[in-house]
C-alpha cells in the first residue's frame, strides 16, 4: 500500500506571453498506490497546469514528474503518448467521447490501441467495465445519443479500460448535476475501495473534496496545505 | 492489432462526413475520367494519324538516284589533291535508276536481325489514257505478301481483290481518284504508256484509297514481275528497298549505316516526317496537361475538406491524444483518410473512364479518306490506367500531407482546458 505511484519533485512553470507569469512555483508531492487525492483552489491558482503537467500532455515544465518511478522528462512524444495510453486514465470535465464511436467503442479504444490483449478480451473487459457503472445495457449506443451523466460514466470506463496506474479528472462533476455527481463519486470511492485504484481529482467542489483521502489545496501555485 | 485501431478510426471519421468525403471522392473520380478519357481520345486520334502517315511510310528507304558524282577526274589525280579545284556546270550522266546488286542486299538485309522486313518496290512514270486524254501517273510494281506484312496494304483497298496482282497476268490497281478519272471500275480495262513509248493493256483489278488526295490522283499498282515488263528490265531490277525496322528511333543511324555499306541513297522517317512526331507529341503534351490540371483541381478540393474535417474533429484529436495516439499515428490516420478519397474515387474513375472511352469508341466517324474507321478511334493501353491511378494516389496524398501534418501537430491542453 506504500508503493508511490506518482511523484512530483520541485514543479514550476510560467507562462512568457505577453509577459512572464509564474503559474505553478515548486510544487512537490507524491501519491501512494490507492489513494483517492483532491487538489483544490480557486480559479487560476494553477490547479489545472498542474493536472496537465502530470497528464503528461503538457511538456513545457521545470523540475522532475515521475510516474511509476520512471523520470518523464526527456521522454519522446511517442514514449508519453505510450504512458497515457498504458498508465494513465483521463476523465475531464466535459465528456469528450467521440461521437462517431458507439459507446462500447469508445470504452474499448485506449485497450484496442495498447494491444495488449485481443479485441475478444478488450470486448469483453469494456463489457464487464460498464456492467461495473451499471450502463452496460448503453454499449452499442451513439455516444452522442446518451445523457450527461451516462457520459461521464462511459468517460470513466475507457480510463478503466487499460488498468492504469492512476486516473487524473479535471473537475469530473463540474459539468453534472448533484444526482449525477453523487453517483459519480460514489463509483470513485468504490474504486479506491474495492481496487485499490489510485485516484486524482482537480476540483473546486468543497464538498467533493471534503469526502476524498487527502486533500492537496493551493494557492497562487503554490501548496498551502497537504 | 495497432494498425487496424487506426484503420478503423479513420474510416469512422471518414465515414463521419461522408456526403463532404463522396464529394472530395467525386471531384477526384471526375479527374480522372476525363483524364482518361482524354488521353484514350487524343492517343488514339494519334495512332489512326500515325497509321495514315507513318505506317504507310517506310523507316528506311534505300534507292538510287540521278545526280552528279561527287568525285571528279580531278580531285582523283594525285597532282592536284592538294589544292583547290573549281569545276562549274557539273552534268549527270545517264546512271542506272536501280539499285546495284539488290538481292545480295535484299539477302544481307534479311539477316540484320534489327530489321522487321523488307519490301522491294520498282517505281515507273507513265500516261493513262483516257479516250484522247492522256493522265501522267505512276506504276509501282509491289510485293504484295510483303506490302501487307510491312504496310497494312489491304486496309486501304476499297475494292477487288489485291491479291489477284500475283495471278492475274497485267493487272494493275488505281488509286480511287485516278479510277474516277479514268471512269473504270474493277474488272475494266485501263491502257497505259511507259515513258519509252510502250502500250500496254492492263486490267483493273482493285482500287484503292490511301486518304491523301495526292496519292490517289496518281498513283498506282502491280505486281514485280509486271512492273518488270512494263518497263522491260532484267529479273533482278528493283528501285527501292523500303525497310521497317523494329526501333523507330535507330531510323537515323541505321540509314546512314546502310547508306555507306551498299552504296546507295538513303531516306530515314525521321529526317523526312519529322513534323508528324512533332504534332503527336504536342498532342499528348495537351492531353496530360490537362488532365493534371483536373487532378490538382481535385487535389485542392481534398484539402479543403480534410482541412474542414480537422477543424471539427479538433476534439477527437484531442481525446484520441489523451488517451495514447501520439502525433505519429494522428498523422497516419488522416493521410489514411486523404489516400481511401484518392483510391476509392480514383477507381471509379478508371472504371467511368473505360466506359467513357468505350462510348467514345462507339460514336459513329467516317471520313472519306480513312475508309476501314468506321468510329471515332479510342487507345485502350493500360499504361493510362497506371498513370492515372498513381496521379490520384500521388496528388491525394500530396494534399492530405499539410492537414495531417496540421492535426499531428494539434495541442490537446490547449482543446480539453480551452472549453
């Protein structure tokens, strides 16, 4: 239970245009295998950055991200790409599926692209993952033609889909209404709970936060409080 | 497996748009039909040309004729080689019109294995008579078997029978104008005058239209041996040795070859006719010019919509991004979708381009000077197809390379947080 599974040593990152604006200064933190962490603030304390920073999507940092133990800076674009795609889960604020996909396909895209296993068992991975949401009977669905909520627990099957080491969510419930976003928290505590699923959550919402393990609030782009 | 995840994204985005996608594949299929259809056209119009003109010519022609020797008495004397000798008003002398020692020629040239056939030919002046009217024309005596092996005879007889030339002893064949003239038809009997002074009573035996009016005003046909009576000349007398060889373009060289080993005159198809490649090459120049053009045009509209489609699917890229597609395979997938507009439409194309020619081909063309065509004339060489096809490929992929390269280089941070 110890394992850390991320680590993030002295980040910092400005912003040079127009002029050069500090975003994020020395954040340093780690996060051990199961644990379910928020990150609070308010609006542009650099929550955000920072969760695309450690999505390794954005490159454009100072100091060290390390992800399983592995340094991913220095790293080439095909290498992160492959680490998204293995370790990594992304749930985001709005839903991003894609519409052309049914809903299944979608689930199964990141397994199919890993090719780790078969289409068979990727199949039927995404199955037993939405049967796990309790939306399985949505599989062969547009993935435009279902709601809000049904969305975003498709988006958190496909970050399922490859067993990742951690899922990163920018604002999960931000888009979604209370009833949506109870159930949506509760499948992340059942998560962290039954899988030992390592979880991190930027959020504003209090009372989300409130309820998770730790909480990691910021200010100005720094941690105030661990 | 990892190929066939991009395969299947991108046939899911194209499929996405498919009325924009069927029209990029249209613009494209319409290139190449045109494309090919004109080619087929123009090539083929440049055949039956080449056919009227170059066909009927041959490559090489060696012959004898009356002119003064370039080497006098005096530059053969040993005492005045070293200057400058001056000799005016230089005169022929009554030489012989036929080639010297022709079958040994005719027996050296059929062993050059750079040489598709030979055909022998005695060419003679003489006067048709027509009641009081006497018509200057010409006779060439012809090896029949031979002049349709080199020369395609038999396309332009439009009437008898050419081969009774052999069989019919002093049969003669006119061409159609002169036949009008002389106001025979085939089985009549036409009287001749040679330039000594003999008559002779021939028998008509096949007309003949070449297509050019100045040919079949004059000129006329029959066999050696008649030829040989006619003009009452020895077993072995000949004129002209015309030679089709089997590469045009060694015309030139091989001419002058011959023309130093045995001694006569020479005539290539390429120093005489030149003007005739000249205009096919124009031609087809025009026909591939346009047809580029066409397919740069649909290259164009490719880009246009593979641009339109990053813009929309801007949050795709973004996801798939997210979620482990590295630029690499991004670009892939949409050089995937630019290349299937290019292969599908240019594959109707070619299919809607052998009909079109076939259609062509069916168009009813007679002119009175190509009496065998009977439709417009079409090339069906496959080398179109090729052409076409690789033009399509080429020109898709050329105009999906700055899209793709553009959605490669898409920033995901800047789409997901930019909501």
């Amino acid at each position: 239970m110890n394992e850390v599974v991320l680590e993030a040593r002295h980040i910092s990152k400005s912003f040079h245009d127009p002029v050069t604006l500090p975003i994020l200064k020395d954040i340093s933190f780690t996060i051990k295998k199961g644990e379910f962490v928020s990150i609070t603030g308010k609006s542009g304390c650099g929550k955000s950055t920072l969760l695309y920073i450690l999505s390794t999507m954005d490159t454009d940092y100072d100091g060290e991200l390390f992800i399983e133990q592995e340094n991913m800076k220095g790293k080439t674009e095909n290498q992160l790409a492959y680490v998204r795609n293995a370790k990594i889960g992304f749930v985001f604020q709005f839903h991003y599926l894609i519409h052309e996909f049914t809903v299944i396909e979608n689930v199964m895209l990141p397994g199919l692209k890993l090719g780790a296993h078969s289409e068979e068992e990727v199949r039927q991975r995404a199955i037993d993952q939405l049967r796990a949401l309790d939306i399985h009977m949505l599989a062969n669905k547009k993935a435009n033609l279902i709601s809000g909520g049904e969305k975003q627990r498709v988006a958190i099957a496909r970050a399922l889909i490859n067993s990742p080491s951690i899922v990163l969510c920018d604002e999960p419930t931000g888009n979604l209404d209370k009833a949506n976003s109870e159930v949506v928290f509760k499948i992340f505590k059942h998560l962290t709970r039954e899988r030992q699923q390592t979880i991190l959550v930027v959020t504003h919402d209090q009372e989300f936060a409130a309820n998770t393990h730790r909480i990691i609030e910021m200010e100005d782009g720094k941690i105030v409080q661990k | 497996m990892k190929a066939g995840v991009i395969l299947k994204v991108a046939g899911k985005l194209l499929f996405a748009r498919w009325k924009q996608t069927l029209i990029a594949a249209i613009g494209v299929t319409f290139s190449i039909t045109m494309f090919i259809a004109l080619l087929s056209f123009m090539v083929g119009l440049n055949e039956l040309l080449d056919n009227m003109i170059l066909n009927r010519i041959p490559h090489i022609r060696l012959y004898n004729e009356v002119m003064p020797s370039q080497h006098q008495p005096i530059t053969l004397s040993k005492v005045h080689q070293r200057r400058y000798n001056f000799i005016r008003s230089v005169k022929s002398v009554a030489s012989r019109q036929y080639i010297y020692n022709s079958i040994a020629i005719q027996n050296a040239l059929q062993v050059d294995d750079r040489i598709k056939g030979i055909a022998p030919k005695i060419s003679a002046q003489v006067f048709f008579h027509d009641g009081p009217i006497d018509i200057t024309g010409v006779v060439e005596g012809i090896d029949i078997e031979k002049e349709q092996n080199l020369f395609h005879f038999r396309e332009y007889i439009i009437s008898g029978e050419p081969e009774n030339l052999n069989t019919v002893g002093n049969s003669i064949i006119l061409g159609k104008s002169l036949a009008d003239k002389l106001q025979v038809s085939t089985g009549d009997v036409v009287r001749v005058t040679t330039a000594s002074g003999t008559h002779f009573v021939m028998k008509l035996v096949g007309i003949f239209q070449s297509g050019l009016q100045d040919i079949d005003k004059i000129q006329s046909y029959t066999s050696l041996a008649t030829a040989r009576k006619i003009l009452n000349k020895p077993n072995d007398y000949i004129t002209d040795l015309q030679l089709q060889i089997k590469n045009i373009d060694d015309a030139a060289i091989l001419s002058k070859e011959f023309s130093e080993r045995f001694g006569t005159k020479t005539d290539d198809i390429k120093t005489s006719n030149a003007q005739f490649e000249t205009g096919s090459f124009i031609r087809s120049l025009i026909s591939y010019s346009v047809g580029i053009t066409l397919l740069i045009v649909a290259g164009f509209g490719i880009y246009n919509i593979l641009n339109m489609l990053i813009y929309e699917k801007m949050d795709t890229i973004a996801i798939l991004k997210a979620i482990g597609f590295s630029g690499t395979n991004i670009k892939s997938i949409f050089l995937i979708i630019g290349l299937s507009i290019g292969l599908f439409g240019g594959s109707l194309g070619l299919l809607f381009g052998f009909l079109f020619s076939s259609l062509i081909d069916l168009i009813p063309f007679h002119t009175a000077s190509l009496p065998t065509i009977t439709t417009y004339p079409v090339s069906y060489n496959p080398i179109f197809y090729v052409i076409a096809i690789s033009f399509s490929l080429i020109t898709t992929y050329l105009a999906g390379w700055a899209p793709s390269r553009k959605a490669s280089k898409v920033d995901p941070v800047l789409i997901i947080r930019g909501k």
